[in-house]
C-alpha cells in the first residue's frame, strides 16, 4: 500500500542510497531503483527496509526487501534475497533516509492549509459547531457531528456516523465509522521519536498514521501519537478513557477496555479482548496477548501472554501480586 | 429532589417496566405508575431503583422504594416493602430502564443549542474573553469571568465571584459561589461506563450532574465526570492541581487537597480534609475516611479509615511502607 | 535582576514590614527601605528573603539579605548581616508580605488585556493560525508559527524560529531561541502553592517566571507552573513528551528527555543529561542530579547522586530493583 498521506518523493537510486548511508561498495547495479521505505513485514522487493533489533529477527528471515539498513551484527539473518546495508547507527541513517524519500513527514507545525468549515462543502452536510477549521485533504462521511474549536488539520479520513467533540485536534489520522472522540485530544501528531544530539536532537520523521476502527470511543484530552515506520492503530470496538497516551507505532486489539491516566509506550502491540486499569503504563517494544487483563496502576515491563491477569510494578501474576501484598 | 438537569419521561406503568426487563410475573398490579428510577438511598416509595452489590446490603434493607431490579442471590436482602424484580445482568437491566426515563442522558455529543455570550443577557453582567458559547439552561452569578474560547454547554448553573479560565468545557455541573476552574478542564461529560458487548458496546445514561461546592479550586487540564445514577461531588474548599482526572458518581469531602496527575476511579467516596500527593490512584468503590493521608504514588484499591497515612502500592501504612523500603 | 513582569510596589519601610508580621521590636532604624522579597540566593544587601527548611542551611549560611523571615530555631544560621524576622509559619509571613510587593501575582484570571493579533503589529510577522490572542507585553522573534486558538497571555516573550501549536495558552513565560510547544499546553500559570486554611485557603503570590531555554520541545497537553519565589525552568535541548506536569519552582537541565505523563512536584532540581521514563514522579524540593537515568513508571521520593540509574517504587538502584523483582 502507498502512504495515504505522505508524498514519496521515490524512487530514488541505489547508488544515492548509498551515498546518503556513507557506503562504498561497488559490488551493486547503481542504477537500480528503489520506491520506498518500509518495515521488515510491509516493505516488497523494490524497497528498502530496517532491522536494528535481534528480537525482530524472525521478521527479518521473512522480507521480501531487496535491501536492509542493519548493523554487522545483525545482518546475517537476513535472507539471501536482501542485501544488507550495515552502518554503526541504524535508527539514524533510518531517520536521514526517510526524510529523502518523505521530506514533509518532519515537520509538525500547525496546519495553516486550514478554512472556517463555513466555507466548505461540509458546511450543510454535518452538524458542526462554532469556528470549526478544516485542512487539505479532509474527508467526512455521513451523519457526522463535529465540536466548536476543532480543528481537523489535513490529510484526515473520517467514517460515517462519527461524532468529534469540541477543542479537539486531529491530523493524519483514518477514522472508520461510528466512532466518538471527546473533547480536547490531540490525534495524529508525531510520536516522540528522535536521536538525542548534544545541543540540538534530531526528530525522525514520522511518516505513518493514526488509524481508529469502527466502534471506537476516545477519551477527554487523550493523546494518540501517528507512526513512524507503521500505523498506530486502535481496533474495532475499544473504548479508550479519558486523559489516556498513547505512542506512535502502538497497535490496540478490537473489544479493548482502557481505563483513565494510562500510557503505553512506543511500539508496543496488544491483542484482542485487553482490559487495563486506571494509570498502568506498558513499556515500548512489548507484545501483550489476547484476553488480558492488566490492574490498575501497573507497570509492565516484559511481554504478557494471552489470557493472563496480571498487576504490580513490575506487573507480575495477578493472584502471587496480592498474596504478597495481603 | 427531581432531576435538575435530564427530563424525566415518566411516571411509566410497571407493567412497561416488566415487559422492558423480560419479566413475566401476574401477581403485581399492572396499573401502577412508578415516576422516577433513583438509587438505593435516594428512592421514594414511588420509585424502582437497583440492588447490584452485596457491599450495599445495609443501605438496601433501609431501601423506601416499591421495586428493586437485584439478583436472585441479593433479593431477600430487601425489605418487604421493595418487591424484587430479578434479572440475569442488573446493570444492563438499569441502563435499558434508565434510558426509557431519561433518554437525553445517553448522547454526549457537542452541544450545538451554544450561542455567543455577546448575543445574551450575560454579555454586560459579567467579564468575559472571546469567543465564549453559552448553551441552553445556563445561569450565572455576579461578579464572574469566564475565559477565551471557554463553551458552558447546556445545564450549567454557576455561582457568583466565579473565575473560569480559558479553553475549558463545562455542562451538566452546578458550581457554587468562589469557585475557580482553570484552563483547559473538561467537566460534566458522562463518565468510562458501558457494558462490553463484543462488536459495539452498550452506553449507560448519566443522569447524574458534577456538583462543586464553594471556595474550590480546579487545575489546569483537569477532568470531572457527571455521575451515572447518583453525583460527582467537590466538596467545600478542596483544591484540585493540574491533570488531574475524577470519574463518575465520586464524592470528595470539604478541605481536602489533591496533587497532580491524580485519579480516582468511578464511585469512590472520600472524607473531609483528605490530603493526597502527586500521581496516587485510588480504585473504583472505594470509602477514604476524614483525614486521611496518602503519599505521592500510591495505589490504592481498598478502603481507608480515618485518620490513616497510607503509602505504596498497594498502599498501606506509610510507616510499614518506609521501614520496608528503607 | 529586577523581576521582568510583575511590578514591584517596593521599596517599604521596615517599620512597615515589621507591622504587618506582628513584630514589635525596636531595635532597628524604622526608616529603612526595603527593595525586594526574593530567595536566599537571589537576595541582595536591599532585600527581605525567607528561611523556612533545615535543608537550606547551606544558603542561607551565605545569603546576602538584610532581613530574612525565619523560626526561633533555625534563626541561629543566619550570618552576621542578616537580621532574623522569627515567625511563627514562615511561609504565611512570606506570602503576605510578597502580596506588599506584588499585588498583581496572586491573580491568575484569563487575561482581558488580550487583542487578535490580527490587530497587532505581529499580524504580517509571523505565520498565525485563526483566531490568535496576546496580551499586553508580548515579545515575538523572527520566523516563529502560532496555532490555531493559541492564547498568548500578557508577559511572554518567544525568541526566533519558534512553533506553537494549536488551542495552547502561555503567560509569564520567557521562551528562547528554536522552541517548539506543540498543542494544548498551559505554560505559566501558579503553582499549586497555597496555605491550606478551614473555609478558605490562602494563595500565596507566584512572582516567578518559566524560562524555557533554546532547542526544546514541550508535548502536546503539557502543564508548566510559573515559579512562585524563583523561576521554573526547562534547559537547553530538552525535550518533553506529551501530558507531562512540571510544578512550580523546577528546574530541569540540558539535553534531558522526559517521556510521557511525568509529573515532578514543586522545586525539585534536575541536572543535565536525565533521563526519565514514561509515568515516573518526583517528589518536591528533591536534588537529581547529571547524568541520572530514572525508570519508567518510578516513584523518586529522595535525592539522586550523578550517574545513577533508578527505577521502582521508591525509587532505588535500578540492578537491585530488576534483580529483586525477577
């Protein structure tokens, strides 16, 4: 699939890959091509891709990638059909490609493309309050309600059925339908993903969305940050309350339950059926299963499998947490 | 006291009401009107209210209303002048009744009733920024301010020498006289309840209002919830810090001071001069006695008496918990 | 350094001061001036400060006030130079004695000075979003973007190349060179500084500032206090998430990076290079200092050395916390 929202500034040779990577090797066709940038499971043959982590080694057996941004420790576990690219920093020479191929993913400033809904063609088609602004690219389905203050910036796809709050912000984001975001989120920033620098850090670009499936609800003053490489996405039917962060890359099951104040880190990835506790945080990277459960105030640190209850900080088995806790 | 803010579609004839909970029973006369649904403490003879909980044994045998939706294993813990009326799932039975009453208490869409305060008898009464929107059935006191971009949706009632900062959103909320409420605040939407149905879940009504009493403080960010069947209640001159979030039906007592980042979780009830430090959590149904103390990231998840300093989660005596983490 | 925005009602006569602490001594020369209330540190050989914790005795030890309201027993620290003011509560003293000074620092109502900028002299300056408010004493640099609904209240200055987001609102702030605030921040405003009094509490004046130093970046639903005797400052090239609250009084040092929702209560000192992980709290008056990583999710309720990793709650070495919690 081609980026919704950012324009690919691709294809772009091979031979200016390597030069942006500080590579020098001759062994290629320099005339090769290459469309995009993707994650070690989206990316196809004409792309290139990243591998920095060795858990994410069984998805890299499995590319499809021609080519692989990865370090010399890691780069023999990619398959014969991806060559490796190995350089000393993979999230830095990551992040200074994106921007070649998606140079207006780095930039989050506030979308001056916006106009009074008023002067639009929603202006008769949905209920909308007072000083309602709207970007480029903005689409809205039937039956949709939208609060005073919001600001839908652009590149935004909502569903059906839909009803915004009022002082809400959304940008980058696909909104399937009957869903509700209350008042006061923020949706579809940048994540907050860059390379510490001395004096001045460097923001990766972000080039992924905020993808919100049908059934959904969204908590007052909520923030859900948009991908980097992926989409940040919250499944079918998951009510999320209110004052919840949630980072860029995080993926949420269908029929989830998450209660007030909660966090859950970059990238982290939970499965269908997970009900949360008021004011738990999930550390980034993590892999939490089906049918969870996750007390109140926890803090999880590790992966949790399916149809576990657990709680505490570290979070541990819900049933040894309070025994030692009597 | 009949409902301030939610019009009360009855009296509706028990025989609807037993036809509405699938209960088949001849031995009531079917004429009989019942004019409001209330809760246990709150219901008069002519009301139905709900038993769902053995921790509310006591308050149910003193119960003066005629019907009660409980369960088979609750019901003989009601007095003889509240028939039971039995069902599978109580709070699914009470929401469904609920929204035959009052089914305004479902939506909490953005209200589009809001008009400028320019064009209101309020315009020269009071000191107010730009672009402030005044709903339906708002009143308000002398000598007040009210913030740039601040909305007051319908059912606001606001006491005099109020101060209400800028950006908030307020309905449903009756806020006594000296009151402060900063920016950025959200309050009187319903409250994180529903029941999870898998594919779309099913809203309860909030018929409940947020009630803050005289000389409060609310901080910046902030989020009160209006109570489901009972009130959200700030009491006397408690001060609330920033981001702080208080769920639906809480109470909180007079003189009690809340840090930072705090959450209290749905149905809580809390004594006077309760003083709680940055961060802490307090579950869901809990009771927090007079004078209570509990120390900058707690945990909180069963009741505390008087007079107590709690620390840790879970918490517990703030001495134990010190020495054991010395 | 005379305070940038709040005009001093100074210089008082001792005889004055004296009255309204409830002294009567007369040993001192009653004519005396007084110019300034300000901290230990800050205060020069014309100005009254304040001595209130045990912990301070270093400072005061060295401090170069004339005056300085104390306790009986904490007197004794003084130097030579400085005459000792005993009190009963030394921060009530100190509170009534700035309202002398600063009338104007009590008062956090939404600012009335506030015009469109459409309507200033920033109109073709910079790129602004709709409905744009200043107050009265705002600064704006070269090449700088505001939002949407953006309030900048009275006493603000932004250096060049600087990005507000949207629905953001900022008072008493100065902000340096290449700072980004993104969307529904409060930046400015009191601390949660107040004497808790039965009935009604007492605010006490917040006469500082934030100073928000070059290359940082402040997340969206961000709230920073103002200082109340000092400034709160975030240092260069630091970096914040999204949600997070900075008290009053803090100070953070350079090139730190603070993830999601932390909180960090009033007058703690961070050094440079710290690291704080999603959801961690940090007590008042606290030292962390350089180099300090703190885990995700901790509770820090003491000082912190130079190069420390913690984690846990409380917070300890972070290897005894993860090998205990195995």
């Amino acid at each position: 699939m081609s980026n919704p929202f950012f324009k690919n500034h691709g294809p772009i040779l091979i031979s200016e890959i390597l030069k942006s990577l500080k590579i020098k090797d001759n062994n290629f066709r320099q005339d090769r091509q290459i469309k995009d940038i993707k994650d070690l499971h989206a990316a196809s043959e004409s792309d290139i891709t990243f591998f920095h982590l060795k858990k994410y080694k069984e998805v890299a057996k499995n590319t499809k990638a021609s080519f692989c941004i990865t370090t010399d420790s890691l780069k023999n576990d990619l398959p014969k059909n991806c060559t490796p690219l190995a350089v000393d920093n993979v999230l830095v020479s990551l992040s200074n490609l994106t921007a070649k191929f998606y140079p207006d993913a780095i930039n989050d400033d506030f979308d001056n493309t916006t106009i009074d809904i008023t002067k639009t063609e929603f202006k008769n088609k949905i209920k909308h309050g007072k000083n309602v602004l709207l970007g480029d690219n903005v689409l809205i389905g039937l039956n949709c309600l939208i609060g005073h203050n919001t600001i839908i910036e652009k590149n935004v796809s909502i569903g059906d059925n839909c009803s915004i709050g009022s002082n809400t912000i959304i940008r980058n984001t696909i909104i399937n339908n009957n869903v509700k975001i209350l008042d006061n989120c923020v949706i579809g920033k940048h994540g907050f993903g860059f390379f510490p620098i001395n004096k001045k850090n460097l923001r990766y670009p972000h080039i992924g969305s905020v993808i919100i499936e049908e059934n959904c609800e969204i908590g007052c003053g909520s923030t859900i940050d948009r991908g980097s490489m992926s989409n940040t996405i919250i499944g079918k039917n998951t009510y999320l309350d209110n004052q919840i962060h949630i980072a860029h890359n995080v993926k949420i099951g269908e029929n989830s339950i998450i209660a007030g104040q909660v966090g859950i880190a970059g990238s982290s990835i939970l499965g269908n059926n997970v009900k949360i506790g008021g004011q738990a945080g999930i550390s980034g990277h993590l892999k939490i299963g089906n049918n969870v459960e996750i007390g109140g105030g926890s803090g999880v640190i590790k992966d949790v499998p399916d149809n576990s209850k657990v709680m505490g900080y570290p979070a541990k088995n819900i049933r040894d947490f309070l025994r030692e806790n009597k």
